[in-house]
C-alpha cells in the first residue's frame, strides 16, 4: 500500500517588521507577486514602515519544493536568506 507521504511544501515566513512571524505557504504549483500592490499576494501593508517595499516588489515561481525568486526592477532590490 502506498504511504501517506507530506505533500511537498514551500514556506515563507515574514522574520522582521510589524508582521514578524508571519506565514506563507504553498502546497501546489503557482506564481504570483510579492508587494504593496492591492492585486498582490503576499500583499504587504501600504504604509509608511513598508515603503521599501515596491508596489510590485518580486515574482514567485513556486512549485514545491522548489521556489524562483525574480525581482521586479524593485528601487531597494530582493534579498533571500540574508
């Protein structure tokens, strides 16, 4: 009989800023866009701590478990794992 394996997952979690702790997760193919934008998802706050971020900040290309990163001409850059 097969084994009830964990479906692969890709998590991202929010480590600093009002929304520290916060989580993201994937469990399936699909792309979408990180920013202040109000079509984004994750979509972050449009406020004066998040101005760094772009309106449509970066692309994510996920397919658990592995993830693309494509940043969006953004004015501060994308940065991942430090």
């Amino acid at each position: 009989a097969p084994q009830n394996l964990p479906l692969p997952t890709v998590t991202l979690t929010l480590e600093s800023g009002p929304l520290k702790g916060r989580k993201f997760q994937f469990t399936s193919r699909t792309t979408c866009v990180i920013g202040r934008g109000k079509d984004c998802y994750p979509q972050m706050p449009n406020d004066p701590s998040h101005q760094t971020i772009s309106r449509y900040h970066c692309f994510l290309d996920i397919n658990p478990p592995a993830i693309r990163v494509r940043d969006l001409s953004s004015r501060n850059g994308t940065f991942v794992n430090g």
